[in-house]
C-alpha cells in the first residue's frame, strides 16, 4: 500500500504531536514528583532541626556579608531556625 507524501505528512505530525502530548504529560508528573520530594525533604529538616544535638561549626567558606555562618557538623543544618521552623 502506498501514501501519497501528504498523508505520509499528515500521519507524521500526527504522531509527532501525540509524542508531545505525552512528553508533556510525562515532565508534569516528574515534576509533581519532584515537589513531593522537596516537601519530604522539607519535613525531614524541620524534624532533624528538633531533634540533632547541634555541634555548630563555622563555615570556613562562609563570606563575611552572609547571613549565616555556621552549621551542624552532625546534620549539616545552617544555624538559621526560621529556614526549617
């Protein structure tokens, strides 16, 4: 069977625009996935930040205008409680 190259064409970008469709659909969920992440990531500093026995050390990268120079050597929390609080 053979197709004239319009609809060689047109079944091309059919299923180029169908790939797209899914690619689309495929990076929302990754990125749903990523923010799920982040907020576990989150919970977890948050309970780290109340239970570590903080042993503060400064950072000996930290400049003199930052806002925090020092963190946990165990956790590896800044010495900020509002960013985890």
């Amino acid at each position: 069977m053979s197709y004239s190259p319009t609809v060689q064409t047109d079944m091309n970008i059919n299923t180029l625009i169908l790939d797209n469709d899914k690619y689309q659909n495929d990076i929302m969920q990754l990125k749903r996935n990523i923010e799920d992440i982040e907020n576990k990531i989150v919970l977890n500093q948050r309970n780290i930040w109340t239970l570590c026995s903080h042993e503060w050390i400064k950072d000996e990268n930290a400049c003199y205008d930052d806002l925090v120079k020092y963190k946990c050597s165990k956790c590896h929390l800044w010495k900020k409680r509002g960013w985890y609080c």
